[in-house]
C-alpha cells in the first residue's frame, strides 16, 4: 500500500513547482489535486460535509497547469486528478490536455473523473445537471475513441462530431488509467464500464468496508482503489486500509503557504510511516 497527498493547489498555498519535490523528498508516492472552474455566487447546493464551502474551493489553478509544473520538477512522483468534472469539459480539449500532460510527465499521470455536485457550477457550462451522469459517460467514452485511434469520431445524445486527427497520443497505452470518483451504484456502474479504478473518500477503514464490498460485487475484486482519508486519523488507521486491499491512501494537505505546507507535509508523512 502505498501513500499520496490530495490537496487544492491555489494562488494562495504553496507553488507546485515547490510542492512536487517536497513530496518526492518525504517518500510520497503520488499527488492527485482538485478542480472547480467557479463557484457560483448564488447557488442551492449544499457542500457535502455539511458548512459553507471552504475558501479553497474558490481559488484552484487549473489542474493541467499545475500538474504540468509538478511534471517539470519531479521524477518519479504520479500525478492525478482528484477529480476532474467531465461536465464543465469540453472532451477534444481535455483529451489533448491529458495525452499532453501524459506526455510531459513521461507516463505519470493518472486520470481521475467524476460528475460534481454543484449543480449551478455544472448548468454554468451549460449542462443540465439532472443529466450529468450520461454527459459524462458520452465525454469520457469520446475521450477514450480519441487516445486511441488515428481517425476519432463518435455519435451521441451530447457529443457528437464526424472523423478527426487529434494528437498527440498517450504514452501510456491503451490510455492513463481511469479513476471515478463518488459512490454508490451509479458511480460502481461507471467503474465497470470504463474498466476503470475507484477514487473513495473515507473517514475510516471500517466505513470503507460495506461500500468496497458493493463495489466488487459490480465491478469486480481487482478494480484498483485509492483512498481518499477524510478527517482525522492515526498511524493505525491508515495502516487499516492494507487488509482491504487499497493500492493507495491519498492523506489531506491544507492549502497553506509554503512554509506550514512543508511542516504539515512532515506531520503527514511522519503519521504515515514514511520516515
């Protein structure tokens, strides 16, 4: 089992081009990193943990931007999204972003994907948000028809568009590996269709247990899963995670400048046993 950091990049914590090595430093294995385009000024969506929705969430740098410069100045490190929002993404221009940033990092990406939940962020890209699940299928299914063939197209109910070029290709073949985020049945459907990994979050190892077992019966017992820890924990708790088969624990970096960032980063990898 190996450990990661999830955090939000923004112009107010730390750079990524500092970020990156200070992980690689401390022996993390990876870093996945959040998006939202906006947030909407008057909206009717509740933030998930209950609250208003924290200072963070207004202010993330695009997350191909800040994974590039990551890219640039580490080694080994995985990159990821945690997640991107299909809905608000155009599938061409992601697709490029993704096989470019594959590129860039030498095959060290990893894409995680999900629906959202702020409904007013997702109808600003004009998307109804009652049917976000299946845009984002269709973008996601487009996606893959790009990376993987020389002449593209595809035909459906919200993307559409005749043969293309579209280049460059990910290194990573047939495509970096897919993660979705979220729960519940319509999110284990989407891991089994898209053969892809499951990005969870989880206040503990026993709460992860009943939902890991749905997702298996879906999707399969080998579908990859990397855990996001959710609130509070100690050096036994994420050690709980190995017995059930987690390839991953993704721990919360606080957006903070850079100086708390690199003490909170030795705090983190202190409790996960790194050093």
């Amino acid at each position: 089992m190996r450990f990661g950091i999830l955090t939000f990049i923004t112009d107010e914590g730390v750079s990524p081009i500092e970020l990156g090595p200070a992980l690689e430093q401390r022996g993390f294995d990876s870093l996945f990193i959040a998006e939202h385009t906006h947030i909407p000024v008057t909206h009717n969506s509740p933030y998930p943990s209950g609250g208003p929705i924290p200072r963070k969430y207004y202010r993330p740098l695009d997350p191909f931007v800040a994974l590039t410069a990551v890219a640039a100045t580490t080694r080994e490190l995985l990159l990821g999204t945690g997640i991107v929002l299909l809905p608000e993404r155009d599938p061409i221009i992601t697709a490029k972003e993704v096989a470019s940033l594959d590129l860039v990092s030498g095959g060290r990406f990893a894409f995680g994907v999900g629906v959202g939940w702020l409904r007013q962020e997702v109808a600003n890209h004009g998307v109804d948000p009652a049917v976000r699940g299946r845009v984002s299928d269709e973008r996601l299914r487009a996606m893959v028809e790009i990376w993987t063939r020389e002449e593209a197209e595809f035909h459906g109910d919200y993307v559409d568009f005749d043969p293309i070029y579209c280049w460059p290709k990910p290194v990573t073949k047939p495509h970096p590996p897919l993660y979705v985020g979220g729960g519940g049945p319509a999110c284990f459907k989407r891991i089994a269709r898209f053969n892809a990994g499951w990005i969870a979050l989880s206040p503990s190892p026993e709460l992860l247990a009943g939902p890991l077992e749905e997702l298996r019966a879906v999707a399969g017992l080998d579908v990859p899963v990397t855990v996001c820890q959710w609130g509070p924990a100690t050096a036994e708790t994420l050690q709980g995670y190995a017995p059930l088969g987690v390839e991953r624990v993704l721990l919360d970096l606080e957006t903070q400048p850079r100086d708390e960032s690199l003490r909170s980063l030795d705090e983190l990898a202190e409790l996960a046993q790194l050093r």
